[in-house]
C-alpha cells in the first residue's frame, strides 16, 4: 500500500490525493466493451445478446422505445444489475462483472439519473465541495481544511458548469437545468473516465437544453460520455454516433442521419416519435 493511499485511510483526506491503484487501460481497445450480455426478469429478456463498445473520449447517444433495454444497460455497467450471461469490460484490465457498486465507481465510472439530485440546503460551491471529499459527511467535509488545488478545482468545476455566479447560492433556488447541470458538476469532481448521463434534458426549457448541449460536448473528449434520451431535436444537436437499441439489443447504429432514414428505425421508434410530437 502507497503512503499516500495509506493516510488516505487513515486521516481521510480528499481522494484526489489517492493514486488510481489499477489504471484503465485502453491502449488495446475501447473503455467500455459488452459482448453477448443478456438478462432475463421473470422469464422476459431486457437485454437480449447485447453487445456494445465505447471508444476513450467519445461521446455516444444511446436512442431506443421505452422497454429497449437503455436503463438495464446502464444499470449492468455500473453494476446494479447482473447479467445472466456475456462481459463487460472497463479497459483491457477491468472485468466489471466481478466488481461491486463501490468499486466501479471508483473506476471512474459516473451515473447521473434522470431527477437531480443535490443538497438543496449547501451552496453550489459546498455541494461541489462534498462531492470530491473522501469523507462523505457532511459536518466533516464542510470543516475539513481546504487546500488551493482543492478551491482551484472547484473553480473549474464552476466554470465548465456555468453556475459561478451562484457559487455562494442555496442549490435549492437553482432551476431545474440548473440543478442537472450542478449534479453533473458533482460527478466530474470525481474525475469519472466514462459518464453515464440519463435524460438529461427532460423537463427543460430551449435556453437550458442549448446549454446542456454545450456542456456535454465540451465533456467529450476529457471523459467518454454516454447520453440516453428521447428527445431526438437534442440528440441531432449533441450527436457524433447513435446506437439504437430494440427488445434488448442493437437496432442500429452510425450518425444521426444513418439511423434516422433507416427502415427498421422509422418502424419502431422514430415512426412513433413522430406520431406523439403531432398528436
């Protein structure tokens, strides 16, 4: 054990002091491979031989009918959920299927859900704060002696997130994208490798979702970015690949104009898109 990993242990200091022990490695491949994963609930395959790959620094927009399968997938990679058969890979070193929650996360594996959720009470600034401490407390995170590189990290985070003039503000007061963009802020303070971003615009308004399209764009490149949503006017905005996933697997795949103009896609997802956004 490292010294530096050893007093982290010890006197719980920030864990971006912490050296990674194992670091992923994707010299030889993608950060994220699924091959031939399948889950069944009750007898019904919610991923069906599912089989994925995310490149280092990619931004991927992951499109699919309510029932594909999107928020399964998600839940197998960060380890939620357990498949019946297939693998998982987080580099060329890490097989996720023998890893806990905890672990994967400290991978550098980060979900951000569908409803925010951040500590109304704290500030922007304190809400960051907490999110890079290694004692998840809150009376001992909020007392701890912050260094420089701690505040200057903040400051970016604050930055990139477009919420510094509300540093100093209750997160409770925040809007909604405000409070998305905030819990985002909180997952890149943990240096995530790959980000698991789901529906991060529902509810918006056209000025918020133009700026989330900024944020996640901005992301790719620094992190691997794996976006699920619905709203395909968003999806066209942010999109470089598309995966299309139906009944569990893969539909189809390539740019947004490939798997909007491809038959299978018409029929059973953007056909019915159409069809609601008319109605």
């Amino acid at each position: 054990m490292s010294f530096l990993r050893s007093l982290a242990d010890r006197d719980r200091v920030f864990d971006f002091l912490v050296p990674t022990a194992s670091p992923v490695d994707v010299r030889h491949g993608p950060i994220l491979y699924l091959e031939d994963v399948t889950v069944s609930f009750d007898g019904f395959k919610a991923i069906d031989n599912l089989n994925l790959t995310i490149d280092d620094g990619e931004l991927r927009c992951i499109i699919g009918p309510n029932g594909a399968g999107k928020t399964t997938m998600m839940d197998i990679i960060t380890g939620k959920t357990r498949p019946d058969t297939g693998s998982v890979w987080f580099g060329s070193r890490h097989d996720l299927l023998t890893m806990n929650e905890p672990e994967i996360a400290s991978l550098g594996i980060g979900r951000k859900f569908q409803k925010p959720t951040v500590f109304e009470a704290l500030s922007v600034f304190e809400n960051l704060e907490l999110a890079m401490a290694a004692d998840k407390r809150i009376l001992p995170t909020l007392t701890a002696r912050m260094s420089g590189e701690v505040r200057d990290r903040i400051e970016e985070g604050l930055a990139t997130i477009g919420l510094t003039a509300l540093r100093d503000r209750p997160a409770g007061i925040l809007s909604h994208g405000q409070k998305q963009w905030l819990e985002i802020g909180m997952l890149l303070m943990q240096r995530p490798r790959l980000l698991l971003v789901d529906e991060p615009v529902a509810g918006m308004t056209e000025q918020e979702m133009e700026r989330t399209a900024e944020l996640l764009t901005g992301l790719a490149g620094k992190q691997s970015v794996v976006v699920v949503e619905h709203d395909m006017g968003f999806v066209r905005s942010i999109a470089r690949q598309v995966t299309v996933l139906h009944q569990g697997s893969v539909l189809a795949e390539g740019t947004m104009d490939q798997v909007a103009s491809d038959p299978r896609v018409i029929e059973v997802y953007l056909g019915a898109e159409a069809d609601e956004e008319m109605a």
